[in-house]
C-alpha cells in the first residue's frame, strides 16, 4: 500500500508545522496597508465607512432631504467626464423622477426627450466622472416619491421654460453655482 507522504499529496488530518518559504527568485511585496480590524463589523459596513470618509461633501448638501436640496420632480443639469481620465465632458439636463438615497450607493436617475425619444440616465451620486450638478428648475406639484408615471404621460414632462431655452440663467441656477 502507498503512503500519502511517498505520492507528494498531503494527509488530511495532518498538522502543518512547517511555514512556506518562496524560493529567492520570487519577489514577495511588503504589505502596504494594515489589515482591517472586523470585531463586530462585516466586510461591507467597513467599506462603506471608508467611502464615507472619501465622498465629497456639498454633493451630500445638494441631495440632503431639506427645501434647499433636490427632490423628485426638479429640472438637473449633469456635466460628466466621458472617459476616465479625459478632460472632455458631456451634458445631460432632464426631469428627476427618481432619487434612490443608499449612503454611498446613493443615485438618481433623470428623464428627458431627445428627437422624440424618451432617454433615461441613472447617476451614481458619487462618481468620480460627474463633473457637476446643477439645478435648472425646481418641481412644482409633484406628490410622489417616484415619477414613474411620466414614462407614459410625456407632455407632464419635462417643460422647459422660455428662459431656459433662451439661455438665461434662473435664480435657483445662481443660488446652487454659490455653493
């Protein structure tokens, strides 16, 4: 009968005192960050904290559930980045029909009519490739958390006002380019 050890395979039940030694000819990297503490925390909530940390915050003012941030049935104006790394950007104005606030997976998503085609756009709230959020127009009688309902009812829309297509700026425009 063959023994484990004589076939080059390991014993199950075997302890390993040996530590593993990588031949001189393999480079090992140091460690470059200290390891996470996880006493009563998961993975996921320690992550979450860091990003936290990281996030910019007049983002987190501008989407902050009071009278001065934005809410559902608001006109946006989005500049982002259309590569990462690239210094070009593209525009995107459209109603905000829904805000899903998750923390740092906090997103919205925008609806608009381009040659007669309805267009929506999700934005994470804190990518790096948005480049800036503005407020064109704030939402007047809208009661609903989500506006799901404008997809089949396009004329509620999404009504530019004369002074917008003019290019003028509004005074919400004005108040949110202080901040």
């Amino acid at each position: 009968m063959l023994d484990a050890l004589d076939t080059g395979y390991p014993i199950r039940n075997a302890p390993v005192t040996e530590k593993y030694v990588p031949p001189p000819s393999i480079i090992v990297p140091e460690k470059q960050f200290p390891s996470p503490s996880l006493v009563g925390k998961n993975l996921m909530s320690l992550l979450t904290e860091e990003e936290i940390k990281r996030r910019p915050p007049e983002r987190e003012k501008l989407f902050a559930k009071n009278k001065d941030g934005v809410r559902v049935g608001d006109v946006l104006l989005v500049e982002s980045f259309t590569h990462q790394g690239s210094e070009s950007t593209t525009s995107f104005a459209g109603i905000c029909i829904a805000i899903r606030r998750q923390g740092v997976d906090t997103n919205f998503t925008l609806r608009n009519i381009i040659s007669k085609v309805g267009v929506e756009i999700r934005y994470s709230l804190f990518s790096p490739m948005i480049k800036d959020i503005k407020i064109l127009q704030r939402g007047e009688g809208f009661r609903r958390a989500k506006l799901y309902y404008l997809r089949n009812q396009p004329e509620k829309a999404f009504q530019m006002s004369s002074s917008l297509k003019k290019g003028q700026t509004s005074k919400v425009e004005v108040k949110a380019g202080k901040k």
